[in-house]
C-alpha cells in the first residue's frame, strides 16, 4: 500500500502540471477522451511500481496489459474521470490497486485537486483510511433512512429494471448522484449507505472496491456476482441494506451492457 501511495503521489504531480492548463485532447476509439497528462501519470505509475517489484504484471487504462498472467497484477487508471479533468472541474482521481490470483488485495484512490486533497487507502485485514484516519461504513439498516448515490445511469434508464429503481428512488430517505471516486469514499466513511453504478469497468472501481470492503461494506456487480476484470456495474452497500437493496434489482440482465470509459 505505501508504494501504491508513492505512485499516486508522482502522478499527482504530474496532474499539478497539467491542470487548469493548456493540452491536448484526443478521442479514443469509443470516443472517450484522453490527454497527455492521463499517459504521463500511468507512466510514472509504472516506474514507481516496477522499480519496487520488477515480477508484476500491468493492466492500465492508457497502456494497456502487461504480463497480465502473473500471480500479481497492478490495475490503473491514472485519471479516472478525464472528462471532469478537462472540463476543469475536481471530480477525478488516481485508481491504484493490487490484485493478487484474482482477489483484490491493496487500493489507493487519490482525488488530489478535490477539496485540498483526498486519498482513501486500504489493504487487505488492514482497515481503510481516509486522509490517514481511519474509516468505517454507516450502522443504517432500513431502505427508508438510507441515502443512496446513482452513477452512470445510462444503463440503468434503459434496462427492465427501471421502474423497479424508480420505487427505490422513492423509497430511500435521500438520493443523490455524487459519482466516481466520491461516493465510495462518502460510502466507505459512512457519510451514505448505498451505492448503484452501470456504465463502468474494472479499473474505475477495483481500489474502491478494496476500499469499501475494508470499511466494513460490501460490493458485487448489480446482478450480485464478484467484482472481477469483467465487471462493469457496482452495487455497494453498508452490508446491512444488501438484501433490501438486492429486491429492487431483481429485473436487471448483467449480460445486455457494456462499458463506457470516462
């Protein structure tokens, strides 16, 4: 986790250089934007960590896959939300995580232009911090009293499973659509108490999904299966709304949708 830190952190100068400045945008082939500080940022990412531990395998959202069949594999998104980066507004953040034979073991999610600066951290059996003080998800057990978050609902809106969110929508005591990095780390701090999210992929969530766990939350896909290199939706939860929240989305068909990169 300290060397994931590190990283973060030399990405985080990179991203001092660049925002609020002038760049380059270009569109990927699904039309999402990168720029030349997303590519920077992964670059040193990958120094940091290869200097530390030259056996490990890559998979980055700029740079692609890297001996991705060895036992550990680093999973990076260096600006998670590069649309917000470019728009010039703080809703983006540095997505470090370990995975270790499949099982999500370190995360680091770094928002560094997000209210003076927001690093959420987490190591398997080691609890979750924000800011280097501990974290623990709400004690919230009722569907009426919860506050829920909604992210990339693009999916969402079109799948059967609408007009059961819409009754959810209505259910909860508060709903709000705070996004990205923010409301897992809001979730994971017990500040709210449910998330749902369509419309993402493995590297947007994997830190946060360690993260949340080690809060004392849970997360799977909406359908309920494991987060793993595939997934592409999240429901995240105290663990005390799981099965209340799991009734609303019964209709929802994991199979019909597939991501869309920020």
């Amino acid at each position: 986790m300290n060397t994931a830190m590190q990283a973060a952190r030399a990405a985080e100068a990179v991203i001092n250089r660049y925002y609020h400045g002038e760049f380059e945008v270009e569109r990927k082939a699904d039309a999402s934007p990168v720029t030349i500080a997303d590519i920077e940022c992964e670059r040193v990412i990958k120094e940091v960590l290869s200097e530390a531990f030259p056996d490990h395998g890559f998979y980055g959202e700029e740079l692609g896959r890297e001996s991705i069949d060895a036992d550990y594999v680093w999973l990076i998104d260096p600006i998670d939300g590069t649309k917000s980066f470019v728009r010039g507004y703080p809703f983006f953040s540095t997505q470090i995580a370990l995975m270790h034979k499949g099982e999500l073991v370190v995360g680091v999610s770094n928002a560094p232009a997000f209210g003076g600066g927001e690093m959420a951290t987490a190591a398997r059996g080691q609890g979750a911090f924000l800011n280097g003080e501990p974290i623990r998800v709400s004690e919230v057990e009722d569907i009426a009293e919860a506050s829920l978050s909604m992210g990339n609902i693009g999916a969402l809106g079109a799948s059967p499973a609408w007009p059961k969110i819409g009754e959810l929508v209505g259910d909860v005591h508060r709903i709000r659509g705070y996004g990205d990095f923010y409301h897992y780390h809001l979730l994971a701090s017990g500040a709210i108490d449910a998330i749902i999210e369509s419309d993402l992929n493995i590297l947007d969530i994997a830190a946060l999904t360690v993260i949340v766990r080690e809060a004392g939350g849970d997360i799977t896909e909406l359908g309920g299966g494991p987060i793993d290199l595939e997934s592409r939706t999240a429901m995240a939860t105290n663990g005390r709304l799981r099965a209340q929240l799991t009734r609303y989305l019964s209709d929802w068909d994991e199979a019909r949708h597939a991501p869309r990169d920020d």
